[in-house]
C-alpha cells in the first residue's frame, strides 16, 4: 500500500543515493555511472548500519496498523 512502511532496508540507502546523484545532473550514462560509484563509495556505513537497525522498528509499525502488533 502506498502509506505502509517501506519494509525493504535497501531501498532507504537508495532514496538517499538518488537524491546526492540527482544534484549531480549527470549528462550521460558514463557521467551516471561514475557518479553513482563516487557517491556510493561515500556512503557512510554507519548510516546503512542504522538503517538495518531500524528494521525491527519498521516491522511493528507495521504489524500495529495491521491489528497483529
């Protein structure tokens, strides 16, 4: 549903990727690839370690809304 958590931890570090690479406005597909590879070697793991953290807390969020929590 479109206003249900997002239960899937990747797609978290991916919002936060194509927000850095938009900014970038790449022209191409070479330009795209190379800023996506900066931007990934960037990524801080703590903020991936955060995220996958969080999943436990996503999960009964969901479960609540649901009426199984």
């Amino acid at each position: 549903p479109p206003h249900s958590p997002d239960l899937n931890p990747i797609e978290t570090v991916w919002a936060w990727m194509r927000h850095h690479v938009s900014c970038q406005h790449p022209q191409s597909e070479v330009e795209l690839k190379a800023v996506v590879l900066q931007w990934w070697a960037q990524l801080p793991q703590q903020q991936i370690d955060n995220v996958c953290l969080g999943f436990r807390g996503r999960v009964e969020k969901c479960a609540q809304r649901l009426g199984s929590g």
